[in-house]
C-alpha cells in the first residue's frame, strides 16, 4: 500500500515542483481556502496557542496573525515540495545566509557545530547550507511512516551533503564522526515539546513555563562541539535570510540548560517581531501547569 501511494502521489508532487514560482504560489493561495476555510485544520488549536502566547492582543489581532501564518504554512508546504527540483542557484538566491564567514573560522579551527533554530519562518530549505561549507551536515528529524517518502526526503537533503537521522541515530553516529575526525554540522530544531517522561528541564516560553529540549547542548558538551544559533527572517514570499549568533566555543565554561535557555529566548524575540511565521499548529504548550 505504502508503495502504491507513492507511485500514485510523487508523479503529482514533481510535476507541481517544477512550476515557477509565480503558479506555485496560487497553488498555495488556493490551498489556504482549502484548509482555512473549509477543513479548518487546527484552527481551534492555533487560536489557543496564539491567545496563550499574546494575552493582550485583541480578538481582532489574533485574526489577523492566525489568517497571515495559515498563507506562510501554505507557502512552506509547496517550498518543500518546490524542493524536489528547485536548482542550488535559485536556492542560494532565496535563502541567504548574512555571515557564513563565521562557519569558515570554525572549519580553520577545526570545530564540529551543534545549531539551535525554531520552527520560524523556513527550516525545509535550511539545508542549501552545506553548498557554502565543508562541514558533514546531520539534521535530526522524525521518520515519516511511509518508507517511500522517507526516501526521497532524504534524497533531496543529500544534494547538497545534508543527512537525515533519527533522535535514536545521533549520539552513535556523531561520536562516530568524531573519532573518525570528521568536521560536522548538527542542525536541531529544538523548539518543541518533549514527551512529559523525558522532561529534566522547564523554562519560561512566550509566557508559560514549559518543558524543553536539552539534548542539543548535552550532546555539545559531550563532544565538545561550538553551539550556535540561527535567526531566520522571512524578507517577502519565497525569501529568507539567516544569520548565525550567539557562537560559544567553550561550552563546558556554562552551566547545564543556559545556553538551551539563551536559544529559546532567541525563538521568542523572532515571535515576538513576526508571529505569523511561527509553527502555530503544535501544541507547544499542551503540557502548561504539569511540571511535578
């Protein structure tokens, strides 16, 4: 069956990515109708969390910013599958990234990176990245259920020498890439909910006190690997720029969660500026009023 969806659904996918981006685009205008308007999908879910997040703002607008981020998503869903053939120049073109400089300083150094980033603006293209460095590229992601599709994700990702691994994969395949020697750069998008079992650290997020991932900065630790953090900011539809900060070198000098700490208020300042490009239909705050 996983096949038989595959065979049936890539050929309609291709064909959609190979459009310009002008009919791409009313592809997503008319797909807004579709999901806002008439599914609905999650809009009681994304109101919830909007009215949690932005207490003072009025009805009108949180209107306002819940219509504008269900046209951003629409636009994220046909990049990603824009992605499937979308050539290394116009992506280069469309995601920018302000001060690679700093990532070539780490090569000389012969630094591994651990990279925070949020569910902001765009992290599908995050990945054309790795046409600008030397470093391995790993991101962690969840494996989709169909294996067909789980595939070509990854295949689009290994272009440009980005690879996908699972939470179970990342520590045995980094201490691998270390003692091989192997330079690496390990994208995390740390931002979401964590199982309430698997919870050791709460802090404030837009308001309310949740529970958050600390993988990200124990692996550095343990590895000795330079954390940093990547600010995404939509320019207009189909561009970003990105500019890397907070770069800390010694991570062991800090104490355990402060710089998971410093990240997430870095995911909060971009909300704060343009909520809209937010990832609003994760219920980030499902777990709010629980820590024991």
């Amino acid at each position: 069956m996983q096949l038989l969806v595959y065979i049936l659904v890539y050929p309609l996918l291709w064909l959609i990515s190979i459009l310009p981006f002008k009919l791409l685009y009313l592809l997503s205008d008319g797909f807004y109708v579709l999901i806002y308007h008439i599914i609905g999908y999650r809009k009681k879910v994304v109101i919830d969390n909007l009215t949690l997040a932005f207490p003072d703002k009025s009805k009108a607008e949180l209107l306002l910013i819940k219509k504008r981020f269900y046209h951003h998503l629409c636009d994220m869903m046909f990049e990603a599958i824009k992605s499937i053939t979308i050539t290394k120049a116009e992506m280069q073109k469309r995601y920018v990234f302000t001060n690679v400089e700093e990532i070539h300083k780490l090569e000389k150094e012969q630094r591994s990176i651990i990279l925070f980033m949020g569910h902001y603006a765009s992290w599908e293209w995050i990945f054309i990245l790795q046409t600008h460095v030397n470093h391995k590229g790993y991101a962690v992601y969840k494996r989709l259920s169909n294996k067909y599709f789980d595939a070509l994700v990854k295949r689009i990702r290994a272009k440009y020498n980005s690879h996908l691994i699972t939470t179970r994969e990342t520590i045995p395949t980094l201490i691998k890439a270390k003692k091989n020697n192997e330079l690496t750069f390990n994208g995390f998008v740390f931002d979401q909910s964590p199982k309430l079992s698997k919870a050791i650290h709460w802090q404030d997020f837009m308001g309310v006190e949740v529970p958050v991932h600390v993988g990200a900065e124990m692996l550095a630790k343990r590895l000795d690997m330079v954390t940093l953090f990547l600010k995404v900011k939509k320019i207009k539809r189909g561009y970003y720029k990105a500019t890397f900060s907070d770069i800390i070198r010694n991570t062991k000098d800090y104490n355990d969660y402060t710089i998971t700490d410093l990240s997430l208020k870095r995911v909060e300042e971009q909300i704060r500026e343009a909520p809209e490009f937010y990832f609003w239909t994760h219920k980030r705050w499902k777990h709010m009023g629980k820590k024991p």
